[in-house]
C-alpha cells in the first residue's frame, strides 16, 4: 500500500521515467547527440524544480512532521524527505544538469552516447534514492541501483584499456561493499526482525553489532574511506569528465552521509562515532595528499584530492559529533557544498583540455591558456579556490571549518588541526605546479608560431561559467549556502 | 577627501594590473613601465595627500563603505592611518624610484608589471584595511603574486612553488592567530588587539607565536630567509621591489601593529630578542662571508628585522628584566671567580658606579620604548621616520 506525500516520490518518478524515456528516443526517435543532452537536462531541470518545491514543504514542516511516501510492513516509511535528504539531493541534481549540459558536446565522439543519458538519469534516481530512504531494505535497493549504473558509466570509453580495467575494479571492490550492506542488513533483521532504520537497541545484541560492522564496511567502501578506497583514483581517472566531476562532488559524499545516518539511528554513541571518523579523517588527509603529489595525470590527481577532501569533511564532522558542537557538523557539510562546485569545475575544465587538445597530463597541459584562455582561468580559479586562496569558496569552507572546530579547545582539536593546516601545506605541492603549467609558456620549437586559440562550444562553456560564477559567489556571499549546510544538522 | 583617496590607492593599481596587458599589446615596449610610472606616481601622491589631510584628525576616518564577509568577524572596510598611508607612500615612491632609475635596456615585461601592480593594490589594502580577515586575504593575494615572479622570469614552476609554499607557512601563522582572536568577539584590527590583552596568557602567546611566525616569513628571518635569495636571480627592478621591499614592509607593519600584544609574557621578548639576535648575527657572518662585493647586500633584510625583532623584544621587557639578562653574565663571572666573595665585587670601585647608573640609564630607554609603543612619540618622529622609510625602501630595492 502506498500512501503519503506524492511530492515525496515525484523527483524520483521524473528521474526514473525519464532514463525510459531517453533510452526509447535514443533508440527509436534521434541519436543527436544534442538532442539528447538537452531533453536530459529538462528532465533534471524538473526533477530539480520538483525537489525545490518539497524542500519548501519539508523545511516549513515541523521535525516529527516531514512528508513521507509509502508503507512497507517490516521496516515502516519507504522514503521520507529530512533536510538532510534535501541538502544532498540538490547537490546531486544540480550537479547532473551541469554534467548533463556539458555532454551535450563532449559526448559527441563516443560511440554508445544514447545509453549514456539514461545510465545517469539511472544514477541519479539511485543517488536521490538511497538518501531518502527511510529503511534499510530500499537503501540496499536503491544503493545497488546507483552502484550498477556507476559500474557502466565509468567503463564507459571502453574503447580504453584503462577504462575497461578501471569499471572491472570498481565493479569488483562495489559489489564487496554492497554485499557487505546486504549481510549487515540480513544480521540485523535478524536480531530485530525490522529493517528499519532508527534502532537504537541495536547494540545490544551479537548480531546486531555485527551486522553494523558489515555496513561500516560496506558503506566504507562506497564513501572511499581509507583503505577501502583503492577504486576511486582508477574510477575518476578513467570516466569520462563529466562523470568525473558528479561522482567526485556527490557520489562519495552521499555513502559517508548515509553511514553517519546509519550510525546515528542506529545507537552508537556520537562522542566514540567522533573519534572514528576523526582517526579515519586524519588518515584520509594525508594519505590523499602524499599521493596526489606522486601523480602526473590530471584526473587522478584531482580523484587523489578527493579522498583529502572527504578527510577534512569526515575532520569537521567528527569534532562535531565527539565534542558536541553542531556548528563543527555544519561546516563539514559546507565543505560538501564546496567541493561539488570547485572539485566538478576542475573535472569539467580537465574535460575540455582532454576533448579538444588531447591532454591528460600536467605536462601537456602546459602553456593551454593559450590556445583554450577562458578554460584555463576557469580551471585556475577551481584550483585557487581548492589551494583555499581568499575570497573563492574554498577559503570560505575552510575557514568555517577552523572557526567551528577550535573553540572545542581539546588537544585532539589542536593536533588534528595541526595536521590539517600541514595538509593543506602538502595540497600546494600539487596543485600550484597545475595551476602554473596552465599558464606558462607553451614549449615549442624554435620558430614555431604560437598555437591558435581554439574556439569551445556552449555546451561545455556555460556550464564551466556557472561554476565558476558560483565558486567566486558562494566565496564572497556564503550566508545563504551556509544557511543550507544547516539542513545537515536537523 | 580622504575617502576618495583610499579608493584610489586601493583601486587603481588594481585596475592598472589588469588593463596592463590588453593597453600593451599594441602598443611600443615603454608604454607598459610608463604606465605603470604612471599608477605608482598616482598612488604615492594620494598618499602624501591623505596622510597630510590625516592632520589632526583624534581618530582615523573610516571610508565609510564597510563589508560583512563572515559571520563573527565584523566589518571589512580601509581606514585612514597615519602608518599605514605613511607605508603606503613608501611602497608606491619606491616602486617609482626604481623604474625610474632602472637603466636597463629593455623594458619590464607587461606581465611582470601587471603582477607588480597587482601586488601594490594588494599591499595597499593589507596597510588599510581595518579588519584582520580582510587583511589576511589581501596577504593571501601578495603572496600568491610574489610567488608567481619567478615563474615569469625564469620559467621556473618548482621555485615558484617553494616560495609560495614557504610564503604560506608564515600566513598560516597569522590565520592560526587570527582564529584565536576571534575569541574577542570581532577582527576589527583595533578592537581585537584590545580585546586580546584581556585573553588569558597561554592564548595570547598562542597568538602572538602566529603573527610572529608571519613576520619572520615576510622580513626573511632565519630560518625562513631562504625565499629572498630568489629576488636575487630575477634581473628586474619590479622583481627586486616584490621582493626586497614589499614582504619586508609588510611584515614590519604587521610587528607594529601587534605591538600592544607583545608584552602579554616575558617568555615572547625573550623569543624575540633571542631571534632577533640570532637572525641578526646570522646576516653578519653571512656578509662577511660573502667575499663577493655584488652580494654583500643580500641579507640587508635580515639585518632589518632582526634589528626589528630585537627592538620589539626590548620593548616588550620591562627595564628590570632587560637588565637582569645583561647582568647574568657577570654574576656568573664573579661568582666562579670568587664564590664567597661574589656579592661584594658588585658592590666597589668603577664597577658599583657603572651598575649604580644602570638603572637610570635602562629606566630611560624603557620610558622612550614605552612611549613609543603608545604612540605619543609617533607625531614628533613622524616626517623624520618618512625620510628615513623612503630611503630604505629606495637603497633596499635598488
């Protein structure tokens, strides 16, 4: 039986019927790549406006009064928006209209781009899925959704070794984490008989505990948590850069939310939940930051950074929990926020040096201010703004981040924030070499002309401006975004 | 008056530096440093004129245009000071002196003076603005500039890195110190310095170790001196005054302006004039070392905020103190020489004398350093100081 709120289901109904719909008129109607790309991003654009509108009614809702869909006899509710939810399903879909946007041209020389559309209206149905989900029963359903279309999307270019391998392994290392998720769901339902996912007395009993140890792990590996991360660099390196930039700015993110959610409801107690994800952050800071400073191809540098970026969000959200300070959470969610638009906007500009100049590496891309200027200063801007360089919105998330977290005044407060400030130290080391090789003199031959300027198409442009417009905004007017990353603390 | 000043100062430089390369592209090689004569002469003459009109202003005239960034950081706006329009007028006429003067064959690069520009509207907003976390963006920024020199002139991406990352350290310093003084309630400059005396200890020193970290990056104490020698590889007069007067008179500001913090602990005038020394005795082996004439005048700098330090830290001693260390070595003395007989050698001849006039003699300076700190001195020393600053700034870059 189905009951409550429609405006609940209506996002996922639009994204879930739209991939239908985009696979039937790529296959019966036209193959315009074009075409495509724009009857994707009108339905993204009405998912987002039908989210919009729920996000309106949920967040007028009082807490124990959100709107729900749906009945499932074991567990309780199917879906229910919080403003958790909210927060990360805006991200997701604000982040797919761009991708979706920008494929209008960067797809066109692949060859199977008419599956492409529908995989990403598919991930995204998983993605806004899996956060909404109110049991663990459709989590695990919807989470498997997203994780299959991932597996596709980022072997996408299998015209590449590296892809094909890449996907393999992505496939491998996820199907262990989602059947982790499947056992800790099976060892839970066992002890309780309901897959509901607020259980406070879960910890009670043996299987219980175990079964929230098989979901830590699995959910551990989908958020890319060391060590279970060693399929991310492969994954982000070798989809395609649209791909690229929404996996890095949600997908990971979106399983780390999901974990804390579980953690949460399920009774572990937030004071010894902060310290794990403290020792996990420090950990996931430098080990991403060492080996980003190792990497010479753009995509894995940047999918290197990710796994530093995750560290200090998993450092905000920590403090937070352990000492009890909601600001502390807030500001790891900001850096969510942050990284989807700096980190999609590096991905999105690494695309389009790859797309018309055949670069992937910092040496080739030496000098491509040149010939692709409003890219270069664009992408400059994104790793400015991930150096942390005032007023961009990376400075902004990492100061919330200082500010909310020292007043905690613990010694575990003042060494993790040592060993933040070093990582950010060790983040220069790469990124200014990229930021520098973007501008520099192009090397060539003597007498050789300087290299013509190499006209990009809109659709990949208006995206990298958006971006780019909303990296310098949400820097210098934060207030709003701010406001929103309080949804996170509800 | 005063208003339209500052949004010259700090607008104009900014605008020259990013128009610089479009005007230049069709233009003769000397349009792009006339130009840029041109901004600088604009900036300095501004600045004679506010810091004349400054006159007897009882409080600093804000510009009336203020921002609010972050929440718990006050407003963000440029206030009109004596020191920092007074360091203003330095930087500018020392940029001007040195194009001016600079006999080289070919002119700067357009690049390289849109980067020079560039860094004097960011330095002039670091001199004026009145919050500490506008101030620490406008560091960010020259920082960044200072460290992208190299990268023009020498093509060299690793050097440029190093001193970035090197320049970074001491901004560290100073975010780490202006987080802890959002315990004040506010980063307005003035406010958050009163407020922080009233922090307890631990945490001022906290504090004052962070922008001290910051002034030793920017004036090129050891061990952070490393950075300056680079200035030196880069022919261009604009890379010289980047280099040689820019991070140095920023970080000599910022020693200033912390100074009401300074005496929070004996502990950080014994750290200071113990760095202070070492740096300064540091530079005088290296120029003596230094068997080459053309780079004896290296680690001028270092003798610069070395003096600097040790300035700060005799200021921040009381008298008794400062006294009690010169002392130490000779109670020492007297007493391996003679141990029974130690309290009384003080006590005869040329020596009780001596000692007898000490206290006297410190108590004196101490009053002076003391007023100095509160600026009473300040109106009296100020046109004799300006000299002074300009000349160094000129013989520093040149």
């Amino acid at each position: 039986m189905n009951t409550g709120d429609l405006w609940v289901v209506t996002p996922l109904a639009i994204l879930a019927g739209g991939a239908i719909l985009m696979y039937l008129v790529g296959r019966f109607i036209t193959q315009r790549n074009e075409i495509l790309a724009l009857c994707t991003t009108l339905i993204l654009g009405s998912a987002l406006a039908a989210h919009g509108w729920l996000s309106v009614q949920t967040l007028q809702a009082t807490a124990g009064t959100w709107p729900a869909w749906g009945h499932f006899a074991p567990g309780g509710v199917v879906l229910r928006a919080t403003p958790p939810t909210l927060l990360m399903g805006s991200i997701a879909l604000a982040l797919g209209l761009f991708s979706a946007l920008y494929s209008g041209r960067y797809m066109t020389l692949d060859q199977h781009y008419i599956t492409y559309y529908p995989l990403l209206l598919l991930f995204l149905t998983g993605l806004l899925g899996m956060v909404s989900s109110a049991d663990l029963f459709n989590l695990y359903l919807f989470c498997e959704m997203m994780s299959i279309a991932g597996y596709v999307l980022v072997a996408f270019r299998r015209r590449t070794d590296t892809a094909i391998e890449a996907g393999f392994k992505y496939l491998i290392l996820g199907s262990v984490g989602t059947l982790m998720m499947a056992m800790g769901i099976t060892l839970i339902y066992r002890q309780t008989g309901s897959v509901a996912l607020e259980q406070p007395g879960i910890l009670t009993g043996m299987w219980g505990r175990a079964g929230l140890i098989f979901l830590w792990v699995g959910l551990g590996v989908k958020s890319a948590l060391v060590p279970l991360h060693t399929w991310l660099p492969d994954a982000y390196g070798n989809a395609p850069s649209s791909i690229s930039a929404l996996f890095s700015g949600i997908a990971s993110q979106s399983a780390f939310y999901i974990l804390l959610k579980i953690s949460l409801d399920m009774g572990l107690p937030p004071y010894e939940l902060g310290l794990a994800f403290l020792v996990i952050s420090f950990v996931n800071m430098t080990l991403g930051n060492l080996m980003a400073l190792m990497q010479t191809n753009v995509k894995r540098l940047l999918a290197y950074s990710s796994i530093a970026q995750t560290g200090y969000v998993l450092f905000g959200v920590g403090i937070g929990l352990r000492y009890g300070i909601p600001e502390a959470i807030q500001a790891g969610f900001f850096l969510i926020l942050t990284q989807a638009v700096a980190k999609s906007l590096a991905f999105l500009g690494t695309g389009v040096a790859d797309f018309y100049c055949g670069t992937s590496t910092i040496a080739d891309l030496r000098g491509i201010a040149r010939r692709l200027p409003l890219t270069a200063i664009l992408f400059g801007i994104a790793l400015a703004s991930l150096v942390g360089l005032p007023p961009l919105v990376g400075f902004t998330g990492k100061w919330f981040l200082l500010a909310e977290t020292l007043p905690a005044a613990a010694p575990v407060v003042y060494v993790g924030t040592f060993i933040f400030l070093i990582n950010v130290l060790i983040s220069l080391g790469y990124y200014l070499p990229l930021l520098a090789a973007l501008f520099m003199v192009p090397a060539r031959d003597a007498g050789e002309p300087m290299p013509a300027r190499i006209p990009v198409s809109l659709w990949m442009t208006v995206p990298l401006v958006l971006l780019g417009l909303l990296v310098i905004g949400m820097g210098l007017y934060p207030g709003p975004w701010w406001t929103m990353a309080a949804w996170a603390i509800y | 008056m005063i208003p339209w000043m500052l949004w010259i100062i700090v607008i104009l430089p900014a605008l020259g530096g990013i128009i610089l390369p479009f005007i230049s592209r069709h233009e003769t090689p000397g349009t792009a440093r006339k130009f840029t004569l041109l901004v600088g002469g604009l900036v300095a003459l501004c600045a004679l004129g506010a810091l004349l009109a400054l006159g007897a202003h009882t409080e600093p005239p804000a510009l009336g245009i203020a921002l609010t960034w972050l929440p718990g950081v006050g407003e963000i706006g440029l206030r009109a000071s004596a020191t920092g329009l007074y360091m203003v007028l330095a930087l500018a006429a020392a940029l001007v002196a040195t194009l001016a003067l600079d006999k080289g064959e070919k002119s700067p690069p357009p690049g390289q003076l849109a980067l020079a520009l560039g860094a004097l509207a960011a330095a002039n907003v670091a001199f004026l603005v009145s919050n500490f976390l506008g101030r620490y963006a406008a560091l960010e920024i020259v920082a960044l500039l200072v460290a992208l020199a190299p990268l023009l002139a020498l093509n060299g991406i690793r050097t440029a890195g190093l001193v970035y990352l090197l320049l970074r350290i001491g901004d560290v310093g100073f975010l780490v110190a202006v987080l802890l003084l959002r315990a004040t309630g506010t980063l307005d400059i003035d406010a958050a310095l009163a407020g922080g005396s009233a922090l307890a200890v631990p945490v001022q020193m906290w504090i004052v170790g962070g922008f001290l970290l910051a002034v030793g990056v920017k004036v090129a104490i050891w061990p952070f001196s490393w950075w300056r020698s680079v200035g030196h590889q880069m022919q261009r007069t604009t890379d010289s005054w980047l280099y040689a007067t820019v991070m140095p008179l920023l970080g000599l500001y910022l020693l200033y302006r912390i100074a009401p913090l300074l005496t929070a602990d004996a502990a950080l005038g014994y750290l200071m004039l113990g760095w202070g020394a070492l740096g300064l005795l540091l530079a005088l082996v290296a120029i003596g070392a230094n068997l080459h004439e053309s780079r004896r005048h290296i680690p001028v700098n270092e003798i610069v905020g070395s003096l600097a330090l040790i300035v700060a830290g005799l200021g921040a001693l009381s008298w008794v103190r400062v006294l009690a260390l010169a002392l130490a070595p000779l109670q020492w003395l007297a007493a391996w020489l003679s141990p029974a007989a130690a309290p009384d050698a003080l006590e005869t001849g040329v020596l009780e004398r001596v000692i007898a006039a000490l206290p006297q003699a410190a108590k004196g300076v101490g009053c002076a350093l003391q007023r100095w700190h509160t600026g009473r001195l300040r109106q009296n020393l100020l046109w004799i100081a300006l000299v002074l600053t300009l000349a160094l700034a000129v013989f520093l870059t040149l």
